[in-house]
C-alpha cells in the first residue's frame, strides 16, 4: 500500500516498450474513474487513437477512485494489453480531486493533461493545448462552448459559482473551465506541494461542498465579509434603537412596551454571532485537516507492466528548454 504523498522517483518503459524507445514519456495523461465501465474502454479507444494518429509519446494514468462496478476490471485489461497505459486503485473513495493529485504524483510526462472519462471533453483537444504548450505556455484550459447532458440547475449553479468565485478570489479563475486542462512539469511539481485535501462526485450536498471548498480554499473574503456584517448589524440596531425612542416619547399610545425591541434585538443578534462563528469554524476546520498530516489517498494496488515490458526507475530530472518570461 501507498500513502498519499508525491513519488521520489518517476517511472518509464525500457527502450522499446513504448512508441519511440524513449525512457520517459513526452506527455501523461490523466483519467480519473468512479463507476465509469461503461466508457473506460471508449475513452482508451479515442485519446489513443489522437495521440498515436499525431505520433505523441505518451502514458495514459487511469486512477480507480473506490469504484464498485467493472471500471477497475476493465482498465487493468487495458494495462496488460498496452504498456502505455498504468493503472492506480484506491482502497476505498477518495474524491475525484484527490484521484487527480494520484495521477500527478505518479505521472512521468514533461507535460501532463487531465481529462474525465465521460468523453464531454474531446480528447482531440488535447492536440491544440499541446500546441499551445509549444508556443510557451505552461498551462492551458479547456473551456466548454455547451454543457450537455447536464439538468438546467447544475448550469446556472455552476455559472454563478465560477462568477462568484472571480468576483471574491484575487486569483485570476476562468470562467467555465473543469479539470480538462494541460500542465507542464513545473507547474505540476507546484501543485504537487499543495497536499489540500477535497472531495466530489457529485449529488448536490457534495457539489456544495466542492463549492464552499472552492471558495474558503482561495479567499479570505468570507472572514472579511464577518466583519462588515457584523458592523452593519450593530447599525441595524442602533437604527431599531432609535425609532423605539421615537415611537415611546412621541407615540406612546401605540407602542407595546419591552417585548419586540428584547426579542428582534436577541433574535438578530444571535443570528449574526451564529454565522460568523460558522465561518471562523470552517476555516479552523480546515487547519485540523491540514496538521493531522494524514495522506491525502490510500493506493491499495499499482498495476505492473507485462514481464516483456518491464519497468525501470528514472530520476524526475526534466530539461528547462522554455523561457519562463513567456509562459502563463
């Protein structure tokens, strides 16, 4: 079994186990699976069919988050028929993020790109974010033009989620993108040092999750946002004050002495104290997740290469060929 924590050594093919002869991958990509068996094998037909239709060489990394129907199955019967392709299960469900930070940790490519197995991403995409990458850029994003197959709620909640998120983070979030994205190896080592942990798949309770996850993840705001409510509570209630003394001294005759002023005052109050300590208790939530130190994912098994097709360790020691002032 392997804990949660990036591989000291990457991993490739003696010469001639794969296209080309080369010792490491040019690109890796990664393809998350929960319950997935009804297109593994379709998603393995397309992106190799592009990448060997444009001469690529390349690893497909399918990272089996906990899945319970054939998806594991079928995906080490894709490993023991082509040697490009590496297989990682959990133990049990991680999380679709987490599956994704597996598939970084083992994956050997100078450039690695993340895709989903349900195919609403056309690997011939791929093709245009590596030339992309040629041009100088070390991260492209792969951004819907439709989202089909998806119920109108999840659109709009999804649009005003990424909206959201821009107008409270001060990093620069595109709007509409997914996980289907191109990163190089620098990039990847980055994040790589970022063990944050996340979960998904994806009934609403989870999605909300996802979101305030998103939103706690890159943003003080929210901490900020306490305090100016808690400011404008106090003067909600110096405005209450004020027309209590108005009504008493110049409408004694109509105002009902002590109760409304106590409870809407208790009431509100309260409230306000409620939400803010809810949002200190998400952020100190977040830290005992952090100093726990626990790993982000349990590998219960790492599918081997056929005995022909062997593996050697080769050091993760990548040529910084692009200059860095051109990149994103």
């Amino acid at each position: 079994m392997i804990n949660g924590e990036p591989h000291e050594q990457c991993y490739a093919r003696k010469p001639g186990a794969n296209q080309g002869g080369k010792m490491k991958p040019f690109l890796s990509v990664i393809v998350p699976i929960y319950n997935e068996e009804l297109v593994v094998a379709e998603m393995y037909k397309r992106v190799t069919e592009v990448l060997d239709r444009n001469q690529l060489d390349y690893e497909l990394v399918i990272v089996n988050d906990g899945s319970d129907d054939r998806s594991l199955e079928i995906a080490k019967e894709l490993a023991r028929k082509d040697g490009r392709v590496k297989v990682i299960s959990f133990s049990r469900n991680f999380g679709h993020q987490v599956a994704i930070t597996a598939g970084m940790d083992s994956a050997c490519g100078q450039v690695v790109v993340i895709i989903d197995a349900d195919l609403q991403d056309p690997p011939e995409v791929i093709i245009d974010m590596v030339e992309k990458w040629r041009q100088g850029y070390h991260v492209v994003y792969g951004i819907r033009k439709a989202r089909n197959g998806e119920t109108w709620f999840k659109l709009v909640t999804a649009a005003m989620f990424y909206r959201l998120l821009r107008v409270m983070t001060p990093v620069d979030i595109p709007p509409d993108t997914g996980d289907f994205r191109l990163m190089d190896r620098k990039v990847v080592e980055e994040i790589k040092q970022m063990r944050e942990k996340s979960q998904t798949k994806y009934p609403f309770k989870k999605m909300l999750k996802f979101a305030i996850d998103g939103m706690l993840s890159f943003s003080d705001v929210p901490l900020k946002l306490s305090t100016t409510f808690g400011f404008a509570c106090a003067l909600v209630s110096f405005v209450f004050m004020m027309y209590g003394l108005v009504v008493k001294w110049f409408y004694p005759e109509t105002a009902i002495h002590g109760w409304a002023s106590i409870f809407v005052g208790s009431l509100f109050i309260g409230g306000v104290q409620l939400i803010c300590i809810g949002i200190l208790g998400e952020y100190v939530g977040r830290i005992y997740e952090e100093v726990k130190r626990r790993p982000l994912y349990i590998v219960e098994k790492e599918t081997e290469l056929p005995a022909e097709q062997s593996i050697q360790p080769v050091l993760t020691t990548y040529s910084q060929e692009l200059d860095a002032s051109t990149g994103t």
